[in-house]
C-alpha cells in the first residue's frame, strides 16, 4: 500500500510540474552560477514571478519533495551561487 501511495504522489508532482512548465517562461536559471546568491534571488522571482526563490547555503538540508513554486539558490560561505537554480 505505501508503494502505491508513493507512486501516486510522484505522478502527481510529474503532473504538476508538466502544467507548471507550460504556464512558465524559465525553470532554470544555470547563468546565475557565479553570481551573489541574494542578487540572483532577485533576478529568479523577476524572471518568473510564480516561484518564491530561497538562498541557502550549500549542503543545508531541505524537505525533497517538489514544488513548482520553489527554487533553492545555493550559495557557498561567500554568498556566492555554486548550483544552477531551478525550480523544484
């Protein structure tokens, strides 16, 4: 039974995320790589304002379900983006 509840779930959130694509304009942001992590939350939300971006520092750990409405920025001890954002 929890199998099959798994599975219902992560078809749900493919679902989503295939809807969610089709409304948006940008998933991913991999330009951002390099740059001040509070600077490309910035650019993030103004290039897709249905995602709430969130900085954190890289190696934090965070909840692993997807949500389309979520970008992590992951930055290094300088603030500094190390991964491409992307939405999830």
């Amino acid at each position: 039974m929890k199998h099959l509840l798994l599975e219902f779930e992560i078809n749900q959130s493919i679902n989503r995320y295939r809807r969610y694509v089709k409304l948006s304009r940008k998933t991913s942001w991999p330009e951002l790589v390099g740059k001040n992590g509070d600077d490309a939350a910035v650019v993030v939300e103004n290039e897709n304002r249905n995602v709430n971006a969130i900085v954190l520092k890289d190696g934090t750990p965070v909840t692993r379900d997807f949500r389309c409405d979520r970008v992590w920025v992951w930055v290094d001890d300088h603030g500094i983006v190390v991964r491409a954002p992307m939405v999830g």
